[in-house]
C-alpha cells in the first residue's frame, strides 16, 4: 500500500540526517532517536485546515504512538515561532521542526513543482509520511497521504 511521489525515498534505505530547529529553537537531530520508531511527517503549512486535522489526529493518538515507543515529528516550512504558536492552541504534544530553507524536504522527496495562482513554478510540499525503523532506515514511505486519515494509518502500521 505505499504510494509514490516522484522519487520518494525507498524502503530500506538510510534516511537522511538532519539537524532543525523545533518550536522552541532547540535544535532537534534524526540521531537523539536511535532505538525509537519515528513517525516523519511533512506537511504543507500551520493552521491550515488538512494540517491542523493532521496534527490534531496525531496528538489525540499520541500516547499510543509514546505506548509502542514511537515518536512522532511533523516538518514545514513555517517558522519556529509558527510551529510555537500552532502547537500551543491545538496542544500538540509531540515535535515541530521548522525547514524554512526547505533542504532536509528536498532530501525526503516531498516538494513538487506547482503552477501557483500567478502562473509562475513553485514548489509546494506533498503531504508524506515515512517510517523510520530504530536503526534509522527507512521501513515504510507513504506520498500524498490523506490528512485526517493519515495518524490513525501509522498507528496501525507500526502494530
């Protein structure tokens, strides 16, 4: 049931590091979870209506997610103070890490070249989910994922 996006990062392979930025300015690394399942999550932008629905359903099955030592990291494009903001009114308990040069999107393959409403080329970020095993390879890849379906689907891939 893995559905592609272009050249979507492969089961199997290594997932690309990263060091960002969270809502609270800590920088955050792929590496402080070795041994712990990752749930990597990109989505296009804060308090929009498919995110907040995203973010929401991961927070209300978050201590399911923290039961099977899983955790879960979304990553935008929005700033650090935008993640602070959108996590503190919908009560997000897990991590927001902040691309706003778009480079680690890059490397995981989620940004897809748009015509925008001016008709000019744009990149835009595909909602994807990865799977990131506890060694840090990538288990399971999910392109262009439905918003409200999306935390409830991960919890069951991950039992």
């Amino acid at each position: 049931m893995q559905t592609g996006v272009g050249n979507m990062l492969q089961p199997g392979i290594k997932a690309p590091f990263f060091m960002l930025p969270d809502s609270n300015g800590r920088v955050r690394s792929l590496s402080e979870f070795a041994g712990k399942k990752v749930i990597l999550y990109f989505y296009p932008k804060d308090n929009t209506s498919g995110c907040t629905k995203q973010a929401c359903g991961f927070a209300q099955l978050y201590p399911r997610f923290t039961e099977k030592g899983a955790v879960v990291i979304g990553i935008s494009a929005d700033s650090a103070a935008s993640h602070q903001r959108f996590a503190e009114k919908y009560s997000l308990p897990f991590i927001l890490l902040s691309d706003r040069e778009r480079t680690v999107m890059g490397e995981y393959d989620v940004l897809k070249e748009k015509k925008s409403s001016t008709g000019r080329e744009v990149y835009s970020t595909v909602r994807t989910t990865y799977i990131i095993d506890e060694q840090g390879y990538i288990e399971k890849a999910f392109g262009e994922v439905k918003a409200a379906e999306n935390p409830s689907k991960m919890l069951e891939e991950i039992s």
